[in-house]
C-alpha cells in the first residue's frame, strides 16, 4: 500500500479549508490561486512528487507538522511531529515518502515516514553542541539520506560551520565542510542523479556566497560572489543570504540568494560563476525573512520565490529577460517564508505564511500563453 493511501486512511475525516482568492490572478505568464492549508503556519518547506501529490513541512500550533494533499485532490491531511519553533526542510525519497528536517531548542532532529508510518524523530549530533538557523535534507536514489546543518558551538566552545551528514547502516556520518568563519548560516543542498551532494551556503564573516560538492574523497569548495568583488566595497554587502540551490538536467548548478539589497542569480559556467542581479529587495526584519527558493523549468529555466519585506515574489526568465510578479501583498503578520516547488507540467506550488491571519497557504500558478488575459477565479467555501 502506498504512503499516500496510508497516511489519508490515517487522517480521514480531517477538516481542513480550501479557498480559492480572486485577488492572486496575475497577468503575465502565470496565473495563480490561492487555497489554505492550516490555520497556523511558518518556516515552511515543499516538496512534490512524482504523482503530483504535495507535501509541506512547517511549524504549526502544536510544533513541527506535516500535510499531504493527494494528486488532483482538494483536502489536506495534516499530522503533527514534533515540538519545534524553528526551520524545516523536506525532501522525498524515491517511493515519494517525507524526510524532514528541523532546528529548534539548539538541536538538530530528522524524522522519516516508513513502512508503518513516522518513525519516532533523531537528534543529530546529540551532545556536540548548539545547532541553530538552517538545515537542508535530501535523499539520494539509493535512499541515502543527507543532511546539512550550521552548527553554532561545538564541544563547549563557539564554531559556526556548516556540516553535513550521511545516514550509513543507522549512523550519521559527518563532516564539516568548510572551516572558513562563520559559514553555512544560510544553506541548501540538492543531489544530483548520481546522488552526490551539490550544496550553497553563506560565509558571513567574509561576506561570500559559496558553493561545495563532494568528489568521493573531500569537499571541493569554490567562492561563487563576493562583498570583496563588489564595486562599492561597502561592509554592508553579504552575498549569499537566504540562497537555494538547483541543478540542472546536464548537472549545471544554479544558484540564487541576495545581499541585503539585492536578488540574485548565480551559474556556474565551467570553472567560474556568472553572477548577475535579478530585482532590487529592501532589507529583511530578521535572518529568516532572507529566503529564496529556487526551481527550474522543463526548458531549464530559472524561477525564484522570495520574499521583499512582507511580499512574496515570484522572478522567472522568459528567455529574454527576467519578469518579476507580485503574488502575495504584504500585511500585518510578518515573516512569508516562502518555499516552492515545480510538477512534471512546470505548475509552481508556493507554500507561505499569510500576512492577514498567519495561516498556513498554498499559491499555485499554473502557465498560460502570454496572449490570454487570466480571468479572477471564483471563491469557493470552506467544505
């Protein structure tokens, strides 16, 4: 039996809203909706799969959650997992089950769905020290899990690296991957379709955006962007806030993250990286609300989610040049953490806290041709 069937038989009866806003059609390529998840959501992550069905890991009013919407269905199906306050990650394995990964308390926790359902959460590195800010998961087509963390302190004293961690025969094999200061408050990983870990991470001392993947033997570590390279040379400048990673069907890593002011994009183009800017941003209120989110197309091109002080974005190249839509306004509520995915039809899924209320939302564009004028979609009731 399926994950998907076993966890809706498990959660059946769950009541949960679905409403589509007229106010997120948007006139260009793509036209959105909108439909709530929960009544209560942040630090969100998506992930979809190969049928199409959604999963979302968030912090919710009972802690770290999880919620399912089947492929072409309408309800979603949450579970609780763990306390928590802090970020999440999700990825899927080859048999579309969740593997997640969160940071709160100064821990460091992993939970997988198996055979019979969530196994019971993991402290990673239990003991080693604080563990704080971002963490990435992914799995490879083997099953392998991986994991990448920032840890703060190690052995009673301060170390701000970025680690990261192979689940072996039920052990986590860990490494750090670069001892340069202050690295990996922000990072990301993907894998490639040899499962080798491709990850991004910040270098906040250095104010450098960089980027690592493993070789089989030791990290190969390169500077993607740096405060050094920038033509004002100011102090307040630091590449490779809130970055994402993407790789490409031919391996080519992408890469987008901002600088305090800035979005940006970055290639990699044999042994160098092309670096250019994508929109202007405003400041953030706090580390989280520096937060992009990266896919691409079936044509390989470059879509960004993130956020400019209480909106969501969503930047996209067309081909020509890049177009930038505002899907969400801001509001009262603050931070949007924004996270998105992409199906096999190069439908967008935006998972995001909503400025109103709080809630835990879901923004789904779907591509239209660029001569048909989106219409407001009806509301439909809460069932």
């Amino acid at each position: 039996m399926s994950m998907m069937v076993r966890f809706a038989q498990r959660l059946c009866g769950a009541l949960v809203l679905f409403v589509v806003m007229p106010g997120l059609a948007i006139a260009q390529q793509w036209q959105w909706k909108a439909e709530t998840i929960d009544n209560q959501g942040a630090f969100t992550a998506i992930a979809i799969d190969v049928s199409g069905s959604l999963h979302v890991s968030y912090v919710g009013q009972s802690g770290v959650q999880y919620a399912f919407r089947p492929a072409n269905g309408t309800k979603w199906f949450r579970q609780a997992i763990d306390k928590g306050n802090s970020y999440t990650s999700i990825a899927l394995d080859a048999g579309g089950n969740p593997h997640i990964c969160y940071t709160s308390y100064g821990m460091l926790k992993y939970a997988s769905f198996g055979k019979r359902g969530w196994n019971p959460p993991q402290q990673v590195g239990s003991g080693s020290g604080n563990i704080m800010f971002s963490c990435s998961v992914a799995v490879a087509p083997t099953g392998v899990a991986h994991l990448l963390w920032y840890q703060v302190t190690y052995g009673g004293a301060d170390y701000y690296h970025v680690k990261h961690a192979e689940l072996r025969n039920g052990l986590w094999e860990a490494r750090t991957v670069d001892f340069d200061l202050e690295t990996g408050k922000w990072n990301s990983m993907r894998l490639d379709a040899n499962g080798t870990p491709h990850i991004a991470y910040s270098a906040y001392r250095q104010g450098e955006q960089k980027y690592a993947s493993w070789n089989g033997r030791e990290w190969s570590v390169s500077t993607v962007d740096s405060r050094r390279r920038s033509t004002s040379k100011t102090e307040g400048q630091q590449p490779g806030y809130g970055n994402s990673i993407a790789i490409s069907k031919d391996g080519t890593p992408f890469i987008s993250y901002m600088d305090e002011g800035r979005l940006k994009l970055a290639r990699r183009d044999g042994e160098t990286w092309s670096v250019e800017v994508v929109d202007q941003v405003s400041s953030g209120r706090q580390w989280s609300d520096y937060r992009t989110s990266l896919v691409l197309d079936s044509a390989g091109r470059p879509h960004i989610a993130y956020e400019d002080v209480g909106t969501v974005k969503h930047a996209y190249f067309d081909g020509n040049k890049w177009r930038i839509q505002t899907i969400i306004p801001s509001g009262p509520e603050g931070s949007r953490f924004a996270s998105m995915a992409i199906d096999s039809r190069d439908t967008l899924h935006i998972s995001y806290r909503d400025p109103v209320d709080g809630s835990l939302r879901l923004a789904t564009g779907s591509p239209v041709a660029d001569t048909e004028q989106p219409k407001a979609a009806p509301r439909i009731a809460a069932e």
